[in-house]
C-alpha cells in the first residue's frame, strides 16, 4: 500500500554482472527500489538500450511495482552493465562499462514536472560522468524542493569542480567514512575528527543535514544545530551492497514527514542492517517482514549519543 511520499530518483539503471547470474542495480535504482516497498511513490528517472539487457530490466522493474515512465530508451547506446571480477583472494572487483545509456539521460518535461511536485529528488555522481546526463541533473536540481546528494564516488568517475557546485546546491548529503575524507583532500582541509570534518563541511556549503554511514560503528547525523550518533544492529551479515542505499532510503522516508530524529535514526539504522542480513541490494521483502525484524533485534539506546553545536 502506496504512502503520501513522493520521490524522484535520478541516475544509473543497470546490471551488475557476477560469475553466477545478473542482478538489476545501480546506487540510484537501489534507493528507489527500497522507497517502493516502503510505500512511496518513486519515479526513476533514467535510460536503457533498446536491447535485450534493456528490455528484461525495464520488465524486472515493472513487477516490482516501480513506474519506469521516467526510463528512456536509447536506440545508440547499450543498457549499463558492470562486471564483477574476483581475483586469487576471492575480492570483488567491479568494471564499470562507460558510454552506454544512462550516461545520456536527457531533460524531458515530464520529469521537470515530477521533481517540482515530489517530496525529495535523490542522485549521485556516477551519472554525471558524462555531460548529458549532468546536465540534465542540474536542471532537475533548480526545480526539486529538496536535493539530496549520495556521494558514491567510484574513481575514476567523478570531477571536483562538480562535486563542490553541488555541495552548495544540496539540502542533505550522504558520505561514508571514506568518502568524508576524500571531500576534505578535495578542500584542502587536513582531517582533524569526525566533528570537526562535518562542521567544517556544512559551514564551507552552507548544508544544512549531513548523513555519514559507518557501517560497524553505525551512523551519525548532523542538523544546523545537533548531531546524532546512532549504533549498528549486531546482525549476522550476508551482504553489504546495498546497505547505505537502504539507510538512505529510510531515514528519507521518516525525514519527509518530518519524524523525530530517534524514529528517523532507529528506523534507518535498523532497515541498513536487515538489508544486509539478506543477499543482494535489492532482495524481496515485506513491511511485515522488516518490523519483525526490528523487534528482534533493538537499537541500544544507551549507545545513542546526541551534542548540541
């Protein structure tokens, strides 16, 4: 049953490729198919080959109840695939194919028109390793009420300039440990703490939330004037892909109908582990399913660790 949130996804629909089949991907895909079974109304705004990749994708997304009227087809360019590799040490190592269709993804006005009434419009920076599809980024950006930015920066694909144009852009930005670091190498600013790194980034953008996932160690949230530290679940884990997508998505979800911070933070923290004790990012689930799941395996609240500015 379909909730009153409303969010635009912008970016990479693709296949990740492994040794024992395929699986639908991409970070942006992800999120929304997660925002879909938590009950939002998604619009996944990117593009497909007219191939057969193309053509299983778009019908894969279709029976998982998420509109693909936002998917373009490119009769050019192939549908997105990464292959995975893994070496003598059974470590993954993914090739991200470049020129296929969703790094041309074009402004069309219907998707104009779905950011300006939606909720939130989430992105990253993937898709705009190519000028087309950041383009047409930045133009749904100027129309969205709120812009929320999930780093997920894959060297090569990523460019400063544009990284730092968008941090001053954003409403909510979302970071891992990794990545927290790399965007103070790119301001030149040498790594003090956790802190201090985040304040020094809100106060460089003007940005007003901050997200900044931690995997074991949990999560931490910043506001103009609070920051929340949040502990993860202890879960036995299968498979991490996928994870950060679905913390986003569930604070998100929480966020837009404006929840308490303790609701936002417990509920997402939570679908981040459940996630994980599942394979696959995008793994079959029910409402039922996840708050069974919750019960059983509670936050510890004395862990909570809450500092005014």
């Amino acid at each position: 049953m379909k909730n009153q949130i409303n969010v635009v996804c912008f970016g990479e629909v693709l296949w990740d490729i492994f040794p024992q089949g395929k699986r639908a991907g991409g970070a942006p895909f992800n999120v929304a198919y997660n925002l879909s079974r938590l009950g939002a109304e998604v619009r996944m705004v990117s593009c497909v080959g007219i191939d057969s990749l193309g053509d299983t994708l778009l019908s894969q997304i279709n029976s998982w109840d998420i509109t693909t009227n936002g998917i373009q087809k490119d009769d050019i360019h192939p549908t997105g695939t990464v292959i995975a590799h893994f070496d003598e040490h059974n470590e993954a190592h993914y090739d991200i194919v470049e020129n296929v269709a969703w790094d041309y993804i074009n402004t069309k006005e219907a998707d104009l028109k779905a950011v300006k009434e939606a909720g939130a419009l989430v992105f990253g920076t993937l898709a705009m390793r190519n000028k087309t599809s950041r383009d047409t980024i930045f133009q749904l950006m100027e129309e969205a009420r709120f812009n929320v930015f999930d780093i997920n920066l894959r060297p090569p694909f990523y460019d400063v300039k544009t990284i730092k144009e968008i941090l001053h852009k954003v409403q909510l930005a979302k970071f891992n440990k990794a990545e927290l670091r790399l965007v103070l190498d790119f301001l030149g600013k040498t790594y003090v703490d956790e802190d201090d790194s985040i304040r020094f980034i809100q106060d460089q953008f003007d940005l007003p939330e901050i997200i900044v996932s931690k995997g074991s160690k949990g999560a931490i949230y910043y506001n103009a004037d609070t920051h929340y530290q949040y502990p993860a679940v202890k879960i036995e884990i299968k498979d991490t892909v996928g994870s950060e997508d679905s913390f986003l998505v569930c604070f998100l979800v929480k966020r837009l109908i404006n929840a308490p911070t303790d609701e936002i933070m417990t509920q997402a923290t939570s679908l981040g582990a459940f996630i994980t004790s599942k394979e696959g990012a995008c793994p079959p689930y029910t409402l039922e399913e996840f708050e069974k799941f919750k019960a059983e395996h509670p936050i510890a609240k004395e862990q909570i660790i809450t500092n005014k500015r």
